[in-house]
C-alpha cells in the first residue's frame, strides 16, 4: 500500500480492517455502500482475490491487475516429524489453523474428513502460529506468505520449521491470485494501480518488500 501511494505521489491513508463472511460483503462494506456507523469508504481495496465470477457478480466494484500468488502451505516441527511430504503424514498429528479458513475447509473434507479429529482450530490465523510456535502443535497450517511471516517475526529457524506445499484434491483452491478493488466508477485509479503494480514488479520492489517480512514473493501467471 506504501509503495503504490509513494508510486502514485499520494498521501496513504491506511486502513486494516477484518474479513467478514465474504468478500462480496466486504466491497459492500469498504467500498461502495459503507456501515452503519459510517466509515468513511475506500478507494483501493487490497488483498482481493483475483476472481472472474467474483468480478462478475459484483457489478459494483472493478478490480486491478493481481500482485502476488497465494498459495496454502503447512509448516511443522521437524524434531517432532520425521517427513511431511504427503497429506497422510497428517495422520496422527495436531494440526492448528484458523476456523473457517480456506485450509480450514481443505482439511476438513480432505480423504473424506479422516483428520477432522487431528484440527484444532483458533480465532484468527495469528493465535494458531503462536500456539505452533509455542510447541502446541506440531503442524501449523496457512496461506505460505502467513506462515513464512509468522515464522520470521518470531525468530524462528527456518531450518527446524520446514514450510510446504503439497496438492490436496478437493473443492477448495490451494492457490489463487490477490490484487486490488476500486469502485466501478474509479476505473482510472485501477488503471493507475495497475501500473504502479506493474512498475513495482519489474523493479524487484514487490520481491523486497516480501523479503522484509521473511516471504516468498510468488508473482501472479502474467509476470
């Protein structure tokens, strides 16, 4: 957000704000309608996935180029396991994750609910690192760009905290693209977005700024 503000010589004006139910709820929400309490809408929404029916059944939002790859991932203890290299080393093995969460979801169902009785789920994603990294659970499961940050600011060896992706079969994604949302009618900030993101790209500026927090920069397909 920084660096696309910096990018487009714009005082930033940040905000974080909690994921509701669905992203369809936070457009309304954040981008077009607003609240109750009225909050002052946003102009750029990041962190969108980038979704051609999501696009499509929200005719009031339009969304810029995606950034960066999200993928879900698991981290674990290597002194506690001895390989993870397939969904059925989860056997056995206290899981934490955040409710409701795609890996939520992807655990859940995977080999038909078998390690359902393994999942301790927590409130956000940030209480399930720290019990993982508190020796609670051997296995911590994500988004790899959460985990990897996780891991970093809490100073731990990447070495004995192995972090990895591996193909689940099923109805939920383990990797989708993320960028940004302005309203329909601000399609020349998406545009000036866009470019700043493409800018950024092919400077290595993304990269870095990934780096700084101990993550992967994944670019989307079309960089």
């Amino acid at each position: 957000a920084r660096a696309i503000a910096e990018r487009l010589k714009l005082k930033l004006d940040l905000r974080v704000v909690d994921a509701g139910e669905n992203v369809d709820g936070d457009f309304r929400l954040n981008l077009w309608r607003g609240d109750l309490a009225g909050t002052p809408l946003a102009d750029l929404m990041l962190h969108v996935p980038h979704d051609r029916i999501l696009a499509t059944r929200n005719e009031q939002i339009f969304l810029t180029n995606p950034y960066f790859e999200q993928r879900l991932a698991f981290a674990y203890h290597r002194g506690r396991i001895e390989g993870f290299e397939g969904v059925r080393d989860l056997e056995g093995h206290a899981v934490a994750v955040e409710g409701t969460s795609a890996s939520d979801s992807l655990l859940m169902n995977a080999e038909g609910g078998r390690f359902r009785g393994t999942i301790r789920h927590f409130r956000s994603f940030d209480e399930a690192a720290k019990a993982y990294l508190a020796g609670e659970t051997p296995i911590l499961a994500g988004t790899r760009a959460g985990i990897e940050a996780a891991l970093k600011a809490a100073g731990a060896a990447g070495e004995d905290n192995p972090v990895v992706e591996m193909p689940i079969p099923g109805l939920v994604r383990t990797r989708w693209e993320i960028g940004g949302a302005v309203r329909s009618d601000s399609r020349d900030l998406a545009y000036a977005v866009g470019d700043a993101l493409s800018a950024l790209a092919q400077e290595g500026r993304l990269k870095a700024i990934c780096a700084a927090y101990g993550v992967t920069y994944t670019p989307p397909q079309g960089y």
